[in-house]
C-alpha cells in the first residue's frame, strides 16, 4: 500500500514541476524521495486515528478482533492491488479514497451495513465535487492575477522583479501553513492556528526580503531584454517558486497520506495486543519508517507514470501555470483542513491543473485525458469496496481455525 502511494500520489507533488520542466523526473524524485520519507516518518504518527477508527465501528469487532486483523489486512491488500492498476495505467486516483473504499467493503461483507459510518462516506463523495472545484477556482484565479500583472505588462521582466517579492511572500506564507498547521507532534511542537499563522507571516516575511535581494540580482536569459528573453527570465524565476511549492507539499504529503498505508497496519497491532482501538497510542517508529520507505520506492519504481499524466498530458504546464495549480493545490489543502472538509489532494490538484488550463481556454485541455481520470476517479471506492470483500474472505478461510 505504501509502495502504491508513491507511484501514485507522489505525482501530486512533483507532476507540475517535471511538466513544466523546472524540474527533471530524476531531480523530482530525489527531492521528493528526501522530503515524503522525511513527513512519513518525523510527522506521520497523528494523522492514523481516522483510518484505525472514524470509518468502522470498531466496538462491533470487540468480542471478535480476528474480524478486524482479517479486515483490515483485506483493505490493505485490495487498496494495493487498485493503486497498482492505477498507477500502470497513469492515472491519478485518490489514495485515501482507495483504502476507504476498501474499510467500507470489508466492514460490509464481514461486519454489516450498520458497522459503516456512513455520514463520513458521505463526506467524501461531496469532496469528488468540492476538491477539484475549488482548487480549479483558486488556480484560476493566481493565474490570472500572474497574466494580468506580469506576462501581458509591458516589461514583464522588470515587473516580475518588482512583484516577486510578494509572490514568494504568499508561496512562504502557504507553505508555512501546510508544514505547522497540523502540529509537528513528533517533534514535540504543537501549534495553535494564531501561532501557525504567526510564525508562518515572520517566515514569510523574511522570504520575500530575501527574494527581493536575489531577484534584482537577476539578469535577463541571453542578456538582452527582448519580449522573448524576458518571458524565459519570467519562468526561470517562477520556477524557483515551484520547486518550493512542490517541496512543501512533497512534506505534507508524506506526513499526512502515510496514514493510509500504516493506519490498518496500527488497527492490526493494537487488536493483537489488546489494545483498545479508540486510545490515541502512539504509532511506533518502525510502522513509520516502513511506511517512508515504502512510499519511496513506489515512487522511484513507477512514479513516473502518474507525473507523465499530470505534468504534461492533461495541459501543457509553464513554470508559472505550474506554480498557479500547486500554490492553488497547497491552499485548498489549507482552508478545507481548517473548516473540516476532507478533500483529496489528488483531486484538489488534477483540478488546479484543469483551471490553469481553462484558463488559456477549453482547447488547451485534452478532454479525453480528464474523461479517463474523472471515471478513475468514480471506480476507486466501489473497485476498492468488491476487492476487500474478496481478501476479507480470503485471508478469513485460510486463518481461521
């Protein structure tokens, strides 16, 4: 599972930079490869309590736990085998929708339907709907306000030099939020929002001083200040933007989507232990650092296919309409974590991609790219539902006495 979270998820970070070509495939993976395995395992321990325990209810396993270890290594095996399918094919499917699906299908074949807790299903088919619009809606927008101010101005060099500085204000500012918000509990640092918030603004404010120091420094590609030479030093700056973008969120990633891989592995744990499933034990190191290393080897193995698809495939990316879908992406994240929106970040992303293509124009998108995505999209939960119902009564016949 975790292996199938890097060959497909991991996309979502680095897709826009290696289809923009701010980044090559190699430079993406050693990048992301250091900074997933880095969230998994320093920051990946709070985020499992909903996977071990907010989909089932765990009390119908009380008086037979075997269910729950059948169960939950069902989820398991059939959320891998899909994102296997997925990723092969290219196509960026959901993660956590995938190992959702597949708690559903085993609470239903060996629990029943009342086990399910179906508000929170319901929940994440609104996000199918919520993530990729509003990430599409804000991408949109960013670019636009990059068009508007920058591109179509009449020296878009020097005004990227003027407005850089609040660009990388902003990116610093996101990427703050994405890395402190949730707390770096591992580390022993819990942030409150105001304090997030706080330290993100001070962060970012030194981001853009600095910026602006390195940005008047730049010359022009080529030396000269031709309209075609200033737009290549426009999209060598805001490639460094991207990089960083894509950083963060490689990060948050890997602290967050780990969960999907080692929140069942936790279950398993606790129920061969006597464990009681609703506590808020600590997630050992070594179930984290399976997880990170699982995730970058899916990610150096197959990962390239589900960046061909979001990179370059869907619209063709420059670093500034790169740096538009990621920004978007990273700031949905933000606001639906705060309101308690569960959204996928694939989904969040794919949709920041469609509206910096809409933004150049319907035609600039390959519609029947995103037909095949959207579809990939509506089969995950079922497909992950039926293969679990298959494992639970797999492993159920061959280890029960």
């Amino acid at each position: 599972m975790a292996w199938g979270i890097g060959a497909n998820d991991v996309a979502n970070a680095m897709g826009t930079s290696v289809g923009s070509r701010a980044l090559t495939v190699r430079r993406a993976i050693l990048l992301a490869a250091v900074l997933e395995f880095t969230g998994a395992f320093l920051v990946g321990g709070h985020v499992t309590e909903t996977i071990r325990t907010g989909i089932v209810d765990v009390s119908a396993t009380a008086e037979r736990p075997e269910l729950l270890v059948y169960g939950m290594l069902a989820s398991l095996a059939a959320a891998g085998v899909w994102l296997l399918i997925a990723s092969r094919a290219g196509w960026p499917v959901s993660t956590t929708h995938s190992i959702v699906g597949a708690i559903v299908g085993f609470a239903v074949a060996g629990l029943g339907m009342e086990a399910v807790v179906w508000s929170k299903i319901g929940q994440i088919v609104a996000s199918w709907v919520v993530s990729p619009l509003l990430g599409g809606t804000i991408a949109y927008l960013i670019f636009g306000v990059i068009q508007r101010h920058i591109l179509d101005h009449e020296q878009p060099f020097r005004q990227a030099q003027r407005l850089g500085p609040a660009f990388v204000f902003v990116v610093v500012f996101v990427l703050g939020l994405v890395t402190l918000f949730k707390g770096l509990k591992n580390l022993k640092l819990d942030f409150s929002l105001p304090e997030a918030m706080a330290l993100s603004a001070l962060l970012a404010l030194l981001g853009a001083v600095v910026g602006r120091v390195l940005l008047l420094r730049v010359r022009p590609a080529g030396g000269v200040e031709t309209a075609d030479f200033q737009f290549a030093s426009v999209e060598r700056i805001f490639g460094v933007l991207q990089v960083m973008t894509a950083a963060a969120v490689a990060f948050a990633h890997g602290s967050n989507d780990v969960a999907n891989a080692i929140g069942p592995l936790a279950a398993v744990f606790a129920a061969t232990r006597d464990a009681a499933l609703e506590t808020r034990a600590a997630v050992p190191l070594w179930m984290l650092a399976i997880g990170g290393l699982g995730i970058v080897i899916g990610l150096a193995t197959y990962g390239y296919r589900v960046m061909e698809t979001v990179g370059r495939r869907i619209t063709e990316l420059t670093p500034t309409r790169g740096l538009s879908a990621e920004l978007a992406a990273a700031i949905t994240i933000v606001v639906a974590s705060r309101a308690g929106i569960p959204v996928s970040t694939t989904h969040t992303l794919v949709g920041s991609v469609l509206g910096v293509g809409l933004a150049r124009g319907i035609g600039a998108l390959d519609l029947r790219v995103v037909g095949r995505i959207v579809l990939s999209w509506i089969a995950t939960l079922p497909t992950g539902a039926l293969l679990a119902a298959f494992f639970f009564y797999f492993f159920k016949g061959v280890f029960a006495p």
